[in-house]
C-alpha cells in the first residue's frame, strides 16, 4: 500500500525554518483553481459549474497577497467560491503557518515543487485565457 503524501505538489515551511511558526490549530490546504474573471462579476462561462466550500479561513492568493488583486473576490457569500472552471487540492498540511511577524503564510508560486510548477503550467494552458490562483486556507478542521 502507498503511503499517502498530503504536502503533494507543495513545500510548506519545516521545523527549521526560523521565519515562520508553525502551529496545532487545523490544517492548510492549498488549492490550486481557475476562474473566468467575468463570472466574479456575475457572469457566467459554459465550463464554470464547480465551486470550492470548506471549513477554515481563507488567507489569500499567490497574486492578492502581492497587492495586485482582491481577494475577497472568491468567496462573496463568504462560505461558497464564485464558479471556478477549475479546482483541485495540491497539497495540505496538519499544521498551520505563521510568519513570525504575526501574518499568515500564504503558498506561492515559489512554493510549489517542480511538479506542483510544471501542474500549475499545465493548468494555465488549459485554461489559457482564464485566471489561475493558487488559494491558501488555514486553521482547517
């Protein structure tokens, strides 16, 4: 039987690395999703029947947290995402991360292994001209 690997597309930040705590409050799941931009305004593409509801907190994106984007724009309702074209979870943790000064970690671009980087591709070629976030989420029950 294979072991499963749940960090799977993902590096979340070790017991070493001494920017970031790490604590026993829920888990983070990352998510790796595209949406048509339109339907977060109340529009609606043929391909976006899937949406993405969980338990935690919704800490950014790989773009917003940069400042270059809204992040509320997913969860409007606060409990259900807009209409994605595409979600799929690329990795989770038990733990939840904390940068040390007092912000939550967020996964990124850089994070992702050379898998999780070529998957991430992938998708954006897919889905070439729709946005493609990876969504952070934490304290997960």
């Amino acid at each position: 039987m294979l072991r499963e690997d749940n960090s799977g597309f993902v590096i979340f930040p070790n017991r070493t690395n001494t920017k970031v705590d790490r604590f026993d409050t829920g888990k983070t799941y990352i998510y790796l999703v595209a949406f048509d931009i339109e339907d977060s305004n109340g529009g609606r593409y043929c391909l976006s029947n899937t949406t993405l509801e969980l338990q935690g907190n919704f800490v950014s994106d790989d773009i917003s947290k940069r400042g270059f984007g809204e992040g509320q724009i997913y969860f409007q309702d606060e409990d259900i995402s807009i209409q994605l074209t595409s979600c799929v979870c690329i990795g989770w943790s038990s733990f939840t991360f904390e940068f040390k000064e007092g912000f939550s970690w967020t996964a990124s671009f850089d994070s992702l292994t050379n898998e999780g980087k070529k998957l991430y591709y992938s998708l954006r070629k897919l889905h070439n001209n729709k946005e493609v976030r990876i969504l952070t989420f934490n304290n997960v029950d």
